[in-house]
C-alpha cells in the first residue's frame, strides 16, 4: 500500500518552520502529475509553482526542428518554476512530468509572497537554485564531452535518487529524447548494461539490479551534482521533531 500523500514527502516544503508552513499549507493543492504532461511551455506565463512529492519532471528545451533535450529534472528535492522568484516569470524551455506521480501546486503569487518576505523560504530557494544551475551546467558538459553509455548511467542515478522504486516506467524514445541522442544509441547501450546484469530492460520498464555496477560506469558528472545539492543543503533540519536551520 502506498503511504499517504505529504507536502513532507518534498524536502523543500518539509524544511520550512512552522509558521512559514502554515502560511503556505492551505494554499498547497496535491495534483496527479502523469507522464507526459506539459506543466509549462516556452515564453508561457508560469501560474504556479509545483513541490513534486513522488513525481520527477524534466526541463528541456525544443530545437525548432522537433529535437529536445533535458536540462535538468527535478523531483521530491526541489521546485519547478525558479523563474517565479527569480524575476522572469517565463523561460524558453519546457517542463513535462518524466516520471508519474503526484505533486504539491501552489499559486505562483503566494510563492512570491513568502519569497519577499525575505524568510527561510528565500534561503532555501536561492540554495535549490544553486543546486538547479549545477545540474544545468554538469549536464551541458556531460552531453557534450561523455560517451552515452555514460550519460545514460548518470541519468539513471539521478533518478533513482528520487524514487523509491528501481523499477523505472519509461521508454527508450523517452530516454533519448531527455540526452539528446539517437533511441539506436540508448538501445545498444541498454543492451550492454544488461548483459553486464546492471539492469534488465523490457517494453517501457527498466529495472536496475545492481546500481553499483550504473556507478562504476558514470562518469564524474553524477557524483558532482549529487554533492552540490548535499553541500547546499546540509544545514538544513526538517520540521519533524527538530528545529530547521539554514544559515
């Protein structure tokens, strides 16, 4: 049985004080995020921020050719919609549900509110984007100079950091279209990581069995996301039981 939805599930809602949650929590609608679903497209306005609890989305951008690319994806650990409190209110990318699941949404204005009250929520929110912009940047440089056998190991260690299952449901044209490369590409190296018994792949699932194996065949690149975002946020306490601090 799945365990009950929470705005706690995100580590962002779950490291707010009382006070500064309490102001938020009756605003905070759960939402069934499904695969596929566009919560934002190039140069729209953004009405609402989304908290994902067990839902992973990706940002990437559209070539006008048709070709795409992920920039970053963001799951249980952060926010969708940095440009809200940052100034921009649009971008020129997009953002689509990468993984189902469900998620926290919150009107775009009461985030600016408590954003501008120069609180906890600020903090955390600048930290995250910091978090976000190495994402951004590690991924811009992975693509361009690893092997996609390494990419594809990577991307898959960073989404398993946000689920509880190692039973991924996804395609390998979904794959491919997240790197940015040829679903030939993602077919042959699927098929060299499950000989090498690291995951066994079927029609729209992956399942990893030895994430280890994913790990010594990564390159450097998951490692310095995963730290940064460790880094950023390795003050903070969560509400339950113990006092939150981010200095």
């Amino acid at each position: 049985m799945s365990p009950p939805h929470s705005p706690n599930q995100n580590h962002l809602l779950a490291a707010l004080p009382a006070a500064e949650f309490g102001r938020l929590a009756p605003h905070l609608e759960l939402v069934p995020m499904p695969l596929g679903e566009f919560l934002y497209g190039p140069g729209t306005q953004l009405q609402h921020a989304y908290f994902p609890t067990t839902a992973i989305v990706s940002l990437h951008y559209v070539m006008e050719s048709g070709a795409s690319a992920e920039s970053a994806g963001v799951g249980n650990e952060g926010v969708v919609g940095i440009s809200l409190f940052m100034g921009g209110d649009t971008t020129p990318s997009s953002a689509v549900v990468q993984t189902a699941g469900h998620g926290y949404r919150l009107e775009s204005r009461l985030l600016k509110q408590e954003f501008d009250r120069a609180g906890l929520m600020q903090r955390l929110l600048l930290r995250y984007t910091q978090a976000l912009i190495t994402q951004m940047t590690q991924a811009a440089a992975c693509n361009r100079h690893h092997s996609v056998e390494q990419q594809l190991c990577r991307w898959l260690l960073l989404t398993l950091d946000r689920v509880p299952s190692r039973e991924l449901i996804m395609t390998q044209e979904l794959v491919a279209s997240m790197l940015g490369v040829r679903r030939e590409s993602i077919t042959e190296v699927a098929v060299k990581l499950q000989h090498a018994g690291f995951i066994r792949y079927r029609r729209g699932h992956i399942a990893v069995l030895e994430r280890s194996g994913l790990e010594t065949r990564a390159c450097e690149c998951y490692a310095v996301v995963k730290k940064e975002l460790s880094r950023l946020l390795s003050d903070v306490r969560y509400r339950q039981g113990i006092s939150t601090v981010v200095r």
